[in-house]
C-alpha cells in the first residue's frame, strides 16, 4: 500500500539520522542532501539500499543520482509505490 507523503518523509529522516547523525527535524522537502544537509555519495548510497528495503521499491543506480532533493526522494518513493 502506498504511504503518504509525511509518511516517507518520517522514514527518510530516519534513515538520515541514522546514517548522519543529523537530527530528524533537519530533513525537510526542500533540502538538498549535499549542499543542505552535507551528505557524501558514500552515505546517499546507504541511505538509498535501506529506503528500498524500508518502502519495498528498487531504486536503480541511474535514477538515484538524480535524486537530489528530500522531495525528489519521496516523490520516486511515492511513484514507485503507486
């Protein structure tokens, strides 16, 4: 079943925290995970394979460079579930 919005957002700033660190509340829909919340490509991977395995889609190397932005995370999470 497809999650809201809020609901992946929450997940995301889980998955964010645990790799980074950074506190959940930090993780908001317009911040860029490199220029706003500084994370490298080595931590952007982890974070990808669990949010597959956490909301049960595949998210392929092509398409997860593109992901930029915590709203372009949720918006591929919310298509892929759809």
């Amino acid at each position: 079943m497809a999650q809201s919005e809020n609901e992946i957002l929450d997940g995301i700033a889980e998955l964010v925290n645990e790799e980074t660190g950074l506190p959940k509340e930090s993780v908001e829909m317009d911040k860029s995970f490199t220029d706003d919340l500084d994370i490298d490509s080595l931590s952007m991977t982890s974070i990808v394979v669990h949010a597959e395995e956490k909301f049960g889609v595949t998210i392929p190397d092509e398409d997860s460079k593109n992901l930029r932005t915590v709203r372009d995370v949720v918006a591929y999470i919310q298509q892929a579930q759809g």
